[in-house]
C-alpha cells in the first residue's frame, strides 16, 4: 500500500467510537458524493451541528450568544448533531445526499479526510481573507493535521492528546516516585508491583477498549517500540516492532495479568478499578468531577523514550463545499470566532481539551487557570512530544475500529499477535485499494 505522492498529507484525533465497523465502512463509502448543484439558503442565518465534545453544549451556546453580540446581523443555531463524532458524521453523510446541509459541522479525525477526498467539504484557504483567519496563531500541529492536497480543510477546535492518568495514593504504597513511567519497559517492572497494592479485582493499568478508542491510545506505544500501524499508505502491522508491542499489550493482560481492557477507561480510574490508564485530556473535566473519596491524582507524559510516544487527536470544523459561498465566507467568520484566543480559553478550560490558539496560552486568565490546574498543563508541555497520527487509522474507512478490534483480540481473547495482526493488514490493505487508492490524485 506505499504511496509516497503525498509526504505532507496529515493526519489527526479523539473521544469515543460507537458506530459499528459496517456501519463505518457503508457511511465511509458513500460519503462525500461531492459535486452536484449548489444549495441555496440564507446566508445571515448559520447552522452549527456538533455533538457538543466534553459535554461543552453551555459553553457552545455562550459563544454562540458572544459571536451574535459582535455579529448582530447574524444568527447561529446549535443543533445535536449526534452523541458522538460518529452520529455527526452520519447525519452528515445523509445531508450530503439530500436535506438541508449545516454551515458549520464537527468532524473528527477519522472522517474529516474522506469528505475532503471526495469533494464533500470546503477547503477553507481561499475564504481565509474574507473571513479574518489568521491561520498562523493556530499551534502548527493542530492545523497540518487537517492538511491535505496542499489545502486546509478544517480549523481546530476540540482538541487532545491522550495523557498518562495515574493514583498517587496507590503509587506511594508501591513505593513508586511520583511520576509516570519513562518507557513502557519500566512500566512493566512497575505493573506487578501496583497490582499487589491494588489486589484482586482491580488492575495496576487500563487501556480502553476499541469502542472508546484502544487504536488511538495504543498509537503512541506502539511508536515508542519502533513499530507503526503505516508508514504513509505502506501498512507495518507485520513489522517486529510492531509485533514487539502488540506482545507487551498481550503479556501484561495474560501473563503478567496487571492490565486490562476496560469499556468506561476515564470512570474506572475514577472509582479505583485502575489505578493508572491512557485517556484523553477531554477526560479531566469528567475525572475530576466523578472521582469516589478523595483521589488524588496526577497526569503525565506518555513515555517516550526514543522521541514522540504521544499522539495528536480530537476534531476539528469544516464547512460543506455545496452551500452558497457567502454562507461559506459567514461559517468561517464563526469558526474564526468560535476558536480565537479568548473563546478557545474559555472552552478548554471548562472541558480539558487543548487551547487551539498560540496567542492563548500567553492570555493571563489561561496563565492563572494552567498554574491552578497542573494536570491540564501536563498536555501543553507534552505537545513537542506529539506527532500526527498513521494513515491506516485515521484515513482508512473503519480503520480505527479494524484496529482497536484486533488489539481486543489480543488483549481479551489471548490471541497470536502476528495472526491477528496479519489478519488487520488484510483487511486494511483490500479497503486502501477499493475506496483509497483509486480516488487520490495523480
């Protein structure tokens, strides 16, 4: 599956898959039938679709009612797209095919790609003048992740790392330092040693399984072993390394038996049944909120101990190519508004996900809010350490469940990694073929 036409095509991600993987596969498929006649519509009046990521629907409602106080000549509706990103792009997918489109629409990382390759979203570079976008003061991660074709298909707005979540009670039992492991070498001498803490029916470390995101999580790991799931279109799931990596997930589950796979990660470690995981920095808000007694905890790094072991994650807001290009011009004015400086502040701090602005981290307020709250620091000083995610994850229809399925097959059912893995390679490289290949550009 090599294919080396397109080095600076990025690649991005975050929060919980529920979709099944057909479903993914038949919405992917068809999705982005591009083209066709312009739909009309008023331009003065903007429709926003999210799924309100972090349950952030108040704060999309405050911007909302900030954006029509300097804009008093337009008017925004929120509408519940979907209780996730995969019922958003679902929605979408059916609007492309007729009904009316939104101006604004929430596209996470495993969808916004396959609309920009079939025409079904707006690259915004064009609008970027008239709208007032300064896509410079964007972090420069955040924004090639949406890059493709030598265009700009969405701006940031909900965005994560993963970040290593871990009990420092139980971590001061086992006699550990405060701190989270530097490689997951060290990590698996650590494991026994809090699993005799922590006791039968709980576990020393949890991975989420593949509904809430075990492809995206694992993603960085599997780097830190010198494996990949792709290198650009060329899949490595045979690699040693990544054999190598896919073989710790295995033994810590079924030998060593201190992890596991759990279906709520984020509420697990709340209530003690883990006591360390991988979960989004989305995650804090909700942690933090619904922890039992008086757990302390702290967040780190996820080891690196050869370069990036993290990887990026989250959504982004794209904008359809069928609508009017006024209405184009007035989305992007939103989707400026929505995540400048002040508001990108004022939405992370109430959900935990990542300003999207450079000129926000110099705010005061974000200043103040980031030397309260240590664990929310932790993802911006993690952010040199990050890189965007495989092609085989995030631009592969249904990748990220192929994945996470695989990975729970090793995991939870015990099963021969190479087998499994080369069982995921299959699967993967017949899709690059069917529904990627023919459409990239020549």
């Amino acid at each position: 599956m090599s294919d080396v036409r397109f080095p600076a095509l990025s690649r991005r991600g975050f929060l919980g898959a529920s979709a099944a993987v057909a479903t993914g596969l038949a919405a992917s498929a068809c999705a982005g039938t591009g083209g066709g006649d312009q739909r009309s519509g008023d331009s003065g009046t903007l429709t926003f679709w999210s799924n309100h990521p972090g349950t952030s629907k108040d704060q999309e409602l405050e911007i909302i009612n900030r954006f029509q106080a300097q804009h008093p000549d337009l008017k925004v509706t929120l509408v519940d797209a979907g209780k996730n990103y995969e019922e958003v792009s679902q929605k979408f997918n059916a609007a492309l095919s007729g009904g009316e489109l939104p101006d604004v629409v929430v596209l996470s990382d495993v969808w916004w790609f396959n609309y920009a390759l079939n025409g079904s979203i707006e690259p915004l570079d064009g609008h970027f003048s008239a709208a007032g976008v300064k896509v410079e003061d964007y972090v420069d991660t955040f924004v090639a992740d949406y890059k493709f074709d030598g265009k700009t298909w969405a701006l940031p707005y909900s965005r994560s790392t993963p970040l290593f979540y871990y009990n420092k009670d139980v971590w001061a039992k086992a006699g550990l330092p405060d701190r989270g492991p530097e490689s997951w070498q060290e990590f698996d001498e650590w494991g026994p040693k809090i699993q005799s803490v922590v006791g039968e029916g709980k576990w020393a470390h949890g991975w989420g399984d593949a509904k809430n995101y075990l492809a995206w999580t694992f993603q960085g790991p599997n780097w830190t072993f010198g494996g990949a799931y792709s290198d650009q279109w060329k899949l490595r799931f045979t690699d040693p390394a990544t054999i190598a990596a896919g073989t710790y997930l295995r033994e810590s589950i079924n030998v060593k038996k201190y992890a596991s796979i759990r279906p709520q990660i984020a509420v697990d470690f709340g209530t003690g049944v883990v006591a360390s995981g991988i979960a989004s920095t989305g995650d804090l808000k909700g942690i933090k909120q619904n922890a039992t007694g008086k757990l302390e905890f702290g967040t780190a790094f996820l080891p690196h101990p050869h370069g990036p072991g993290c990887t990026t994650g989250g959504a982004g807001l794209a904008i359809p190519a069928r609508i009017s290009d006024q209405r184009k011009v007035n989305a992007l004015k939103f989707v400026e508004f929505a995540t400048n400086a002040a508001n990108t502040s004022y939405f992370t701090q109430a959900t935990g996900y990542i300003p999207v602005r450079k000129s926000a981290v110099g705010d005061p307020g974000e200043q103040d809010f980031l030397a309260k709250n240590p664990n929310s620091k932790t993802a911006f000083d993690q952010l040199p350490l990050t890189k965007s995610q495989d092609y085989a994850r995030v631009f592969l229809p249904g990748g990220d469940q192929i994945i996470g399925t695989g990975l729970e097959q090793i995991g939870l059912q015990n099963k021969d990694v190479a087998a499994v893995f080369a069982d995921v390679s299959t699967q993967l490289q017949a899709i690059y073929d069917r529904q990627i290949a023919p459409k990239l550009p020549k």
